[in-house]
C-alpha cells in the first residue's frame, strides 16, 4: 500500500513500511479518488465496494449519461431523465463509495492531491476517468455557429434548435427561406452521425405531415463525411448497407467531402461546393478531456495520456488512466473500453494493496452496433454479422439490457415501440430551464 499522502515527503520513511499489507489496511484504509463518473469510473467504484478502501468519486455533473441514447434526446425520441440517472443512485448500494459534485482544476500528483473548486482532496490511488470532448479540428467556424452533439445539454439545445427551425420555416413566406430553415447537416459519418441522421429524418417526416400540414415543403437531411465511407470502425459491407439504409430513408449521404467553414444558413466544402443550411450539427470526433494535461507528462495528437500495461501513468506508479483518456493499444473512445477498464483497475488496485504487481491488462473486444433508422441497425460481433431489422433488434435488446434502471428499460422500449409504430416521436417541445439570476 502507498504511504499517507500527509506524510509522504521525498526519501523519508514512511510510518508503515514495516508492516504488512494487512496489518497496514487494518491502521489505515486507503484512499481511491475517482475523477470522472462516466462508464469507467462507475464501473470501478462499483467493484470496489467489497475491497477494504474508501471511494471517492467526483464529477462537475451530478448524473452519469448513458452516452449511446445522447442522440435520441436530441431527435426527441427519449427524455434527459431515460439517459441520465443520478450519480449517487447507482452508487446508493456501495457502501464505501461517495459523491462530490465538483469541477477538477489540476492534479498536485507529487503531493498525491487533486485541486478542485471547492477545495483539494488527498489520495493513495488516483483513477483519471474524464472522458472526452468534443473536437473542433481547429475550425472556428465549427465553435461558433455549429451544434455539438456529445453531452446531455448539446442533445436538449439541438432538439430546440430543430423544432425552432420548422417553427421560423412555418413563419417564412419566401420559398427560399423555408427551404433553407428545413435543411440540416450532418458533419461526421461515425456512428453518432450516422444514428442522429437515421432518427432526425424520422422525426422530420413524421412531424412536418402531422404538425405542420400547411408547410407546403419537405424536411432535407445532409450527413457529410471527410472520408471515404461512413462507419470506418465496420467492415465496408456493414457500412455500405448503413449508408443504403440512411438514402432509403432519405438522408443525402456524402462521403469523401470535408466541411471547411460554416457562415450564415450557408456551409463550405472544401471543393469549393456550397449547401444552403439552417442548422449545421458537429460529429465529427471528439478528443480526450483536458485535465490529462495537468499531469505533466507527454500527451499523444488526441490528447491522451500514454499508459502502462496496467493502466498506470509510468512516472506516477499511483495514477491510473481510464476510459476515453487512456492512450493504450489504440483502443477506441467507446463506452466498453472504459468499462472493462473500470473492472480491471479494481482489481489492480486490490493487487497493489497486498504488495502485488498487476498482471497487464487485455481487452476482450465485444463487437460494435450502430442503428440506423427507423427498424435498420447493423452489429458486428465477432465473426457474425448482422444488418437490417434483425442488426436493429439485437441493437434494441442489447441497450435496453444495459440500461441502469427498470424505470428506464420501460420507458424507452414504450417510446421506441410508439416510434416504430406510430411514427410519433413523443417529446417535441422547445423549452431550456432558466435559472434565477444571482443577486449583486
């Protein structure tokens, strides 16, 4: 076990170096600080509710998000509530676990500190679990007038943008116009891209027919996407057959075309080409957060902190790096790494404790899905592959298994199952919560 942070100084003894591991967990239980309550962090403090350490785990959010339903809160198919259930309730049953609500400012790792704003807290091991952000690429224009389409707040501000769109559209008497405020692009063919444009035009060409009958005009989806087919991480005939779902479905697809600035209702290709345009949202990649750059160590092109075989940052042996921070065997930013990264910290942690070395972490690869539209999806598991509606009910089955609560489970298989068969999208509101000015 690490020393006392209070009293750990540079070639001083520490005040237990004489004991064993046991008789040293029985003086003093160490310290774990979980930075982070995305899939990673959670998953280990939930596993290390039966090790004998107190866990603490801080987040600037008081909800963990169920990142692969963010699109669906944006096309209006679910509510925040279905996605992002509250930190302290999944953590409820692990009895030396704890939440703070707090924003991370810096890590002290030579004082073994983390500085947030609300003050510093110690440790003995610290697991870095930020997760990502949203990458811009450098484009200006992107910061400025685009819809990022990553947190719980990016999905509520996208389905206002979208439903204000066909409101102002209704509004216009200028042909021009109305078509411009019903056109939405798409930059990004990965798999946020790809399900937001298969659920976005769903939800254009079930509400414009119902609630806006006397539009006179047709709601037009454009995904882009700067390589040269949608879905790289899929094998090419999965991707193909995405790409083939999202025309049916009326999606305009094009690959091999890089967005390059985005102005008013207009956006540039980088081939000169122009796409007149309300509503421009961003897919396009995310990078790792910036608190791995508090640590003073050597940042890979995405920002992410190069790891261990165990995980550990290799000049700070009490740090570890999870999740979509952790530069490790080129794994991607996707919520399974991070998972099993969380269960295998646990028991690194657990091992370190009793004066063993970690064996090196393996990720056992569980395949990936994508859902593209309405009653199509494609799953690639392993050596099976499946596409369609079957690919779409396996992708239905395996999140509503994932999801953490029955309330949950209900609720979006209600939702979805009114969707597939109405073609009703049952939360159409524009309204944001206002918050009460704070008095001078």
């Amino acid at each position: 076990m690490l020393p006392d942070p209070a009293v750990q100084k540079a070639g001083a003894a520490t005040p237990y170096g004489d004991l064993g591991p046991v008789e040293r967990m029985a003086r003093r239980r160490p310290q774990v600080l979980i930075v982070g309550a995305g899939w990673g962090g959670l998953t280990l403090a939930r596993r290390l509710r039966s090790v004998p350490v107190d866990v603490e785990l801080i987040d600037r959010n008081n909800y963990r998000v169920f990142s692969p339903f963010v699109y669906q809160v944006a096309a209006g198919m679910l509510s925040p509530g279905d996605v992002a259930p509250p930190v302290r309730k999944l953590i409820r049953s692990v009895s030396n676990a704890s939440f703070l609500k707090a924003e991370v400012t810096g890590i002290d790792a030579q004082n073994c500190r983390v500085l947030t704003d609300h003050g510093s807290l110690s440790y003995d091991y610290l697991v870095l679990a930020p997760g990502s952000v949203t990458n811009d690429l450098g484009n200006a224009t992107v910061r400025e007038r685009a819809y990022s389409l990553k947190t719980l707040p990016d999905a509520l501000g996208i389905r206002n943008a979208v439903m204000d769109a066909l409101e102002r559209a209704r509004w216009a008497e200028d042909p021009q116009q109305r078509s411009v405020l019903s056109t939405f692009v798409i930059v990004g063919g990965g798999p946020v891209g790809v399900e937001y444009a298969g659920a976005v035009i769903d939800l254009l060409r079930a509400v414009l027919p119902k609630d806006f009958r006397d539009a006179g005009h047709e709601a037009k989806v454009v995904l882009l996407e700067a390589g040269p087919r949608i879905l790289p991480l899929f094998d090419e005939p999965l991707a193909a057959s995405a790409a083939r779902s999202l025309r049916k479905l009326g999606v305009e697809v094009r690959t091999g075309t890089a967005l390059k600035a985005i102005d008013q209702d207009m956006v540039e290709l980088a081939d000169g080409s122009r796409i007149e345009a309300g509503t421009v949202i961003w897919a396009a990649g995310v990078k790792a957060s910036p608190l791995g750059g508090t640590l003073g160590v050597p940042l890979t092109s995405q920002g992410r902190v190069p790891v261990t075989s165990t995980l550990r940052v290799k000049s700070l042996p009490n740090v570890f790096i999870i999740g979509d921070l952790a530069a490790h065997a080129d794994l991607p930013m996707l919520a399974r790494p991070a998972i099993e990264e969380g269960e295998y910290v646990a028991k690194a942690i657990h091992s370190m404790m009793l004066d063993r070395e970690p064996e090196p972490f393996v990720y056992k690869d569980p395949g990936i899905m994508a859902i593209v539209g309405r009653g199509s999806g494609i799953a690639q598991i392993g050596p099976f592959r499946l596409r369609g509606f079957i690919g779409w009910l396996f992708w239905l089955t395996y999140h509503i298994l994932i999801l953490d609560t029955i309330r949950a489970r209900f609720t979006a298989l209600i939702n979805w199952a009114a969707l597939f068969l109405f073609r009703e999208p049952p939360l159409r509101l524009d309204v944001s919560a206002k918050r009460r000015q704070a008095p001078d």
